[in-house]
C-alpha cells in the first residue's frame, strides 16, 4: 500500500511542478492577492475628504474650522463661498462632508445662545458617513465644552475648578492603534487558503478525468483510497507551504503582530485544511469538466467569504443566517488566526473552533469519500 | 465583414450555452445569488454590540449610568460580573466586544465635583466595529456628563446655560445610513466581471483546449467575426443580468432607483464590452482553461471586489494604490452606480465616468483584435 501511495505522490508532485504555469499559479497569485488586499482592505477613516463655508469670517468661527483642519480625520479642501458649490461638490462626489458656519455665528456664542452649525454628509458610502459623522460631532462638542468652560470661567472661576464631568478612557486591546490591516492581514491569510485548497483539488481530481487519465489509473492496481490520498495529500502539503508563506509575507511586510504560538496555529491550519480537502474532492464528484468545477467552487467559496466574519461582523446579520454561518470552517479558522495573532490566547479558548472544525471536517471528508468512490465503480 | 457569417457564429455560441444547462442556470442564478449574498450577508450597520459590564461601585448612579447602556440599542449587555479577570476572559474568547468598568468612587467623584473615568477595554482586533463601539460609548458618556454637569450648575444658580453649539446634521443620499444601499449597486459590478470574463474567458478557453477553434478558424469566417460572433451572446445575457441585479436591488432591498434607465444602460453597456474584449484577450494568451479562469479571476473580479470602491472607499488606500485604481474599470462602473442609484446623476453629468470606460472599451477591443490576429497567423 504505502509504495503504491508513493508512486501516486510522486507522480503528482511532478505533474504539478513540471508546468511551469502551474508553478506560478500555486504561488504567484496568492502572493499577489496578499499584498492586494493587504493594502485596499481598509475601514480605516482617515482624510475625509471636507469643504468649509464660513459666513460669519470671526475668530470663533476661524477657531472651529482650525479644530477641523488640525484633525488627522478630515481634509479640509477648500473654503467656499457660496452654498450652491456645496451641493455641485456632493453632486459629483468631489466631497464628503461639508461645513457651513450661518452669519450670526458668533454673535449667538457671545450672547450665551446656542449656535447652529449646519453639517451635510455624503451618505452613499455608509460606514465613512456614521464614522465621520462622529468624528464631526465630538470635535463640535470639544469646542463647545471649551467654549462654555471659558464663559463659566468669566462668570466664576471656582465653578470651573469643580465641576463634574465623566469621560471614557478607552482601552483599545489587541490593536491599540486601531490599524485596519492588523484586522485584515491574518482574514486574508484564512481566505486565501480557502481557495487555493478548494479550487486545487476539485481541478486536480476533474482534469484526470476530462482528459480521461482517470480510467487508466483506476486500472492500474491502485485502491480508491489510495487514489483518494494520493490526490489529495500534495494540496494538504502545497496549502501548508502556501499559508506559511503567505503567513510571512503578510506577517513581516505588513508587520503584523504574532503573538500567539505557532503550534497552536499549526493545529488549527491542519483541521481547516482537511475540512477543505474534503470540500474540493465533494465538488469534483458533482463536477465533469473543470468549467463546471470551477464554478462551483465560486458557489462556494463566495458565500464562504461574506458569510465568515471575514470582513463584515457575524453579529450583524439576520438571525437565521447566524446560524448558517456555523456550517462555514472558514468561521472557526477566522477566529483561531486572529486570536493566535492578534490576541496571543492559546488553546484553552481557542479549543471549540478547533472542535467545530473538526466535526466538519469528519462529516465533509467521510461524505466526500462515499461519494468519490460511488462515483469510482 | 459579412453579416450572415457573424449571425451563424453567434448561432452557434447561444446554441451551445443552451445546451449547456449548468451555464445557463449559472447566468440566471449568480446574479441572485450574489446579490442576495451581499445584501443580507454584508452589513455594517452595527448594533446590539455585545458587552460586558463591571460595576465597582453599585450606586445609584453607577446604575442610572448604566441604564442608558441597557436602553440604547447599540449595545446589549450580555453579563454584568464582579470582577476584572471575567470581564478580561470575555473579551479573550470573544463573548464580549467590551468591557465597562465603572470605578469604585464614581458616585463620590461626582459629588465632589471632579472628573470620574470610566474605563471601556475594547477588542479592538477588528478595527472598525472598535472605532464605531468607541464612538456610541462617547456619546452615551458625553450626554450623561452633561446632564450631570447642567444639574451640578442649576444647584449653584447657574440656570439657563444652554449648549453653546448644536450640530445640525443631515445626511444626503443615504439618509438612514443603510449600508445595504450603498453595497448593493456595486453587485452589478461583480456580476459584470463573472458573467463578461470569468465566464467567457473559460468558454473561449476551452475552445483552444479541445482544438475546437482552430476548426472554426479554417472556415471563412474572420477572425474579426468570430470574436464579434462569440462575443454577442454574452453582451446581451451581461446586460439582461445587470438589469435582473437592478430589479431585485430596488423590489427586494428596496435600494432607490433615483437616476435614469438610459444613464444605467450606457454605462453598463459600455463597461461590458471592455470586460468582454478582455476576457477574450486573457483566452486567447491562457489557451488553458485553469490559467484563463485564474488571469480572469486576478485581472477583473479581485479588482471589482477590492479596488473599485465597491466596499472599501479609495481614499483610504495608500497613494500608490490610489494611482493603481485609475487604470481599473470596475472603478468608474461603481462610481457611476452609485451615483445613478443613489445621487440621481444624469448620463450627462457622468462624463468623469463615462469618458474612462468608453476609453477602456476601445481600448480593449483594439488589443483584443490584434492579439487574435497574431496568434492566428
């Protein structure tokens, strides 16, 4: 058995190594993909883009638009001068937030009244508009708080000195800095795995038997599951390398932290690999010829990828999906990598990701396995 | 050119995608699909943040702090525990997204008259629901502090000082800030990149494999009809699957359609002739259905997906990236998407859009032709 085996592997080996496009597409895309998305993949809001109207031409006003353009968050464009360039900018989308300071300005500050400052949000992109419209509030608020402070000052210093107040002291863990990369890099590290395991196998298996080599293998005295191993066990050892290289391109040139233990990363890569080995041979025995097994793998990995946590919270969505979602080994595997990585927690909390895996993986694989042999005899 | 040549190999291609019935329900069932993915999977309106909250102090108004938490309906309040290790492992293991901590002398703080911290240990390995957690929890403080602030004055005769400034908000275009609206007309965009390259790249590849177009290239046709004839077919399903998008965009999710059909049309068509042109460019260079389908996959969907704008807003992406975006079609498509969903631009108001994609469309067929022609002779 094992020298048949090793027959089988080194006959795979070579056909994937000797095309020389082969080669390239094992390591050249991941890499590419990696390095892609590692940079476009981005919430971070930073740099809105704002445009300022300033009727009122006070100090205080100028004092406002300072907070504003002091602000790593926004940048302020322009200064404008009337109200209909406002809405010709939006229009074109040429800016996001604006800015308009009514005459009267601070003269209602002077007088102790509230003082309207009007903001207009682009809201076509959603997430920039709910972070910057944040953002617009608590500057407003700063200066409003040291406005009144300043007022209270004048009327009765020691009222100042001893006034309650109640602040946040926010703690950020695991990424102080809130750098979006840092939650991106190890998610694309999990997806990118997904599909080059996925679509590797399903392409290894179908091409044998759209080229019809698969017939003269199976007369050879080769087992089934032989046959099965065979195939499967050189994308079990290729997926390896790749994550591992894609782990340390993304981890050194995006500078990710790794703050967990590699074994324990290890341990869960092994698990999710065999769930997806199983998941490529289940397509392949739906499949005949590699168009179809292509596109069924998209079917898959598709829904596998929005439906993760890889990039949208799991919590957000409706709740029947919720539940769908546990059938998905990309969500366990998300949160293994970035827990090793980012979190540094170890196996005592990571354990049921690694259990869940696991159980698909058993289901997956022993129901791929009855089929591909159905579909052998 | 000879019209009669080009109707038979046009013939020929919708015969054979009729035969094929797994691509045709690929044509009719992706879209769905997709845009059902994206608009129940991929959402970022986040509420009902799980936390955690640790009460040191246990006092009325640690309580009545607490309870405008409970009340909003960003967060929901999972476990209130007493002690710092709980609330530590929570967040460790994902159950919690933050921790509150309410320190032991926040009631006497108050009455004293100093400033009170309240501690918020947040998970910030994902970077954006982070910043938005952070944000709500601001302004949940920020109302309570002022509150206590305006009774603090009131009891030392300070009445009557009303909020020096009030942030007069709006949101244009997206006035909810539903992030369904502002995903779901970018689908259009991935549907276009699977259905006029992935697709089509793959069926003209197999072409090559099977030797099938060199059969086709030893009749009279030219090489010139065969592609216009090969490509026909495709323009119509790309653009009956865009208007399928359009539909359930605006009857199922109930995305606006504020724009004009003719705006929709020339920008769809125009973008589809330039993802045809190079899905046949990429068959014609590949020959081999694994490579074609990973070029189109790299070339056209990857890029639709990260660097368009679709998700993840250009401005935030590095400079050099930024640069990268102007040469990618799918950028200017979803741009113009979304204007014409959501901002109601007319075509022609869309000229920063139009003009680039009918660029690219030339453009493309021009390199499609000459390739086609070289590989022939």
């Amino acid at each position: 058995m094992l020298s048949r085996l090793k027959q089988m592997l080194i006959k795979e080996f070579i056909q994937v190594f000797r095309d020389k496009r082969t080669r390239y597409i094992l390591f050249g895309p991941p890499l590419f993909q990696m390095l892609i998305f590692g940079y476009a993949a981005n919430f971070e809001i930073r740099h809105v883009p704002t445009v300022i109207v300033d009727f009122d031409h006070s100090q205080e006003s100028r004092e406002l638009i300072s907070r504003f353009s002091s602000s790593p968050y926004f940048d302020v464009q322009r200064q404008l001068t009337n109200r209909e360039q406002i809405v010709d900018l939006l229009d074109r989308g040429d800016t996001v937030v604006a800015l308009e300071i009514n005459a009267g300005f601070s003269e209602n500050l002077r007088k102790g009244q509230t003082a309207p400052l009007q903001v207009i949000v682009d809201g076509t992109n959603s997430n920039t508009a709910l972070i910057a419209s944040g953002y617009v509030s608590q500057i407003a608020q700063g200066f409003a708080q040291d406005y009144q402070q300043d007022r209270l000052q004048r009327i009765s210093p020691m009222l100042v000195e001893r006034i309650p107040r109640v602040e946040l002291e926010p703690r950020p863990w695991y990424n102080t800095d809130l750098k979006s990369r840092w939650f991106f890099v190890p998610g694309v590290i999990c997806s990118l795995t997904l599909v080059l395991v996925t679509t590797l196998t399903a392409f290894a298996v179908v091409r044998e038997r759209e080229i019809g080599t698969l017939e003269q293998i199976m007369v050879t005295p080769i087992r089934p599951l032989e046959f099965i191993l065979g195939k499967t066990l050189p994308f079990f050892l290729i997926g390896l390398l790749d994550v591992a290289l894609i782990a340390v391109v993304g981890t050194l040139w995006f500078g990710v932290p790794l703050r967990g233990s590699l074994a324990v990363l290890f341990a869960g890569t092994v698990v999710f690999l065999l769930c997806q080995l199983g998941v490529g041979l289940f397509i392949s025995t739906v499949s005949s010829t590699q168009q179809q097994a292509m596109i069924t793998a998209f079917f898959f990995i598709m829904p596998a990828i929005t439906f993760s946590g890889f990039g949208f919270p799991i919590s957000t969505m409706p709740g029947w999906l919720q539940k769908i979602t546990y059938l998905n080994p990309l969500r366990y595997f998300l949160v293994v990598v970035r827990g090793v990585y980012l979190k540094g927690v170890g196996l005592d909390i990571l354990w049921p990701q690694v259990a869940g895996m696991a159980v698909l993986a058993l289901l997956v694989l022993s129901l791929s396995v009855i089929r591909f042999r159905k579909a052998l005899d | 050119m000879s019209f009669t040549r080009l109707t038979a190999i046009a013939r020929k291609e919708i015969i054979q995608i009729r035969r094929d019935v797994r691509s045709l329900i690929i044509v009719v069932i992706m879209p769905i699909v997709l845009v059902l993915l994206f608009g129940y999977g991929v959402n970022l309106d986040l509420k009902h943040l799980p936390i955690y909250v640790y009460d040191r102090e246990g006092s009325q108004d640690s309580q009545d702090l607490l309870k405008r938490f409970q009340a909003s309906q960003y967060f929901h309040i999972v476990r209130a525990v007493n002690s710092y290790p709980e609330v530590v492992h929570a967040i460790d293991d994902g159950q919690a997204k933050m921790g509150l901590v309410i320190p032991h002398d926040f009631s006497h703080k108050l009455r004293t008259g100093t400033t009170v911290k309240v501690q918020a240990l947040i998970d910030a390995s994902d970077d954006n629901t982070a910043n938005v957690l952070t944000g709500y929890t601001q302004a949940v403080l920020q109302n309570y502090s002022n509150e206590v602030q305006l009774e603090w004055l009131e009891r030392r005769g300070q009445t009557d000082q009303p909020a020096p400034l009030s942030v007069d908000a709006r949101t244009w275009y997206n006035e909810d800030l539903e992030s369904s609206w502002f995903i779901i007309p970018g689908v259009l965009a991935l549907v276009m990149s699977v259905i006029g390259a992935f697709l089509t790249s793959l069926t003209i590849a197999r072409e090559w494999e099977r030797g099938t177009m060199e059969q086709l290239v030893s009749t009279p046709v030219t090489p010139f009809e065969i592609m216009l004839g090969k490509l026909a077919p495709y323009f119509v399903i790309g653009l009956f699957d865009a208007g399928l998008c359009a539909v359930m965009a605006i009857f199922w999710f109930h995305v606006p359609f504020r724009g004009t059909v003719a705006a929709l049309f020339i920008s769809s068509a125009l973008f589809l002739i330039a993802l045809l042109c190079l899905g046949f460019f990429i068959s014609v260079v590949a020959k081999n259905q694994l490579a074609a389908s990973q070029i189109a996959l790299i070339a056209t969907f990857l890029p639709a997906f990260l660097l368009s704008g679709f998700l993840f807003a250009i401005e935030q992406m590095p400079m050099v990236i930024q640069i990268v975006t102007r040469i990618i079609p799918a950028r200017y498509y979803v741009s113009a998407l979304k204007m014409i969903f959501l901002k109601g631009t007319p075509a022609s108001m869309l000229y920063a859009e139009m003009i680039p994609l009918a660029i690219f469309a030339v453009l493309m067929a021009l390199l499609a032709t000459r390739v086609f022609h070289k590989r022939l002779a």
